[in-house]
C-alpha cells in the first residue's frame, strides 16, 4: 500500500521475509475473512500506527510476483494509494521493521527498494 504523508509516500525497511532488509511500502497480505478497508486499516495501524483516510483510497496498479526461491509460486498484487489522517506521528512497528523514510520522487527511492515496490512508486510518481 501507498501511504501519503507528510506530502511523500512511507517506505519502510523490513526485517523479516520476505523482503528482509530491503526497503519496501507498508502491507504485503490480506488476512481472512477480511475486506479491503480492514486490510488497510491492520496495516496502518499495526505496521505504521496511523489512521487512513479510507474515503481517499485508489487501485493504483497489480503487479505479478515470481518468487525465485519457490519456482512454482506466482502472486498478483494489487496496490492503493491511501492518505494518512492529518496530525498524527508515525510509529513504526519495530518487530517487523528496522527504519523508514518519506520519499517525494523516483529520485529519493533507495537502491535495495524491492522490484514490485519500485514498480508501485514509478507509477505513482509518473501519475
């Protein structure tokens, strides 16, 4: 997910897998029986402790997924653009998580940024 704050985009540094110690955008998997607004509403705030304003959410993109450690697996993701509730201070969950930053352009995204994710920033810069 896409988290608009502080006039950028949230990345975070994961310290589990997958992913592990890559930069990233908050979320990875819904959980059942959840809906779209419950999984973005988890992830804000378990991962980055912020309330979202779900009136403001837009599908960005989907992007498919090919593991190279699990040759049979394949996963399509779908990507939202959220905004985060004004006034409110991030706090980064830190078992899943070492550090994060707001990036405002292509140019700010880190090198070790996983490919899907750059993907999801590329389009939302380009928009």
């Amino acid at each position: 997910m896409l988290i608009e704050y502080q006039g950028g985009i949230i990345l975070v540094r994961r310290t589990i897998a997958p992913y592990k110690d890559t930069w990233a955008l908050p979320g990875l998997r819904m959980c059942k029986p959840e809906g779209i607004d419950d999984t973005l509403t988890r992830i804000g705030l378990d991962e980055v402790g912020l309330q979202l304003d779900l009136k403001s959410k837009k599908i960005l993109d989907q992007y498919v997924g090919r593991f190279k450690t699990e040759h049979g697996r394949q996963d399509i993701s779908t990507a939202y653009v959220v905004k985060a509730l004004v006034g409110q201070e991030l706090k980064l969950n830190k078992s899943h998580f070492s550090g994060f930053q707001i990036v405002h352009s292509l140019s700010e995204i880190p090198p070790k940024t996983g490919a899907m994710y750059k993907h999801y920033l590329k389009k939302y810069f380009e928009m």
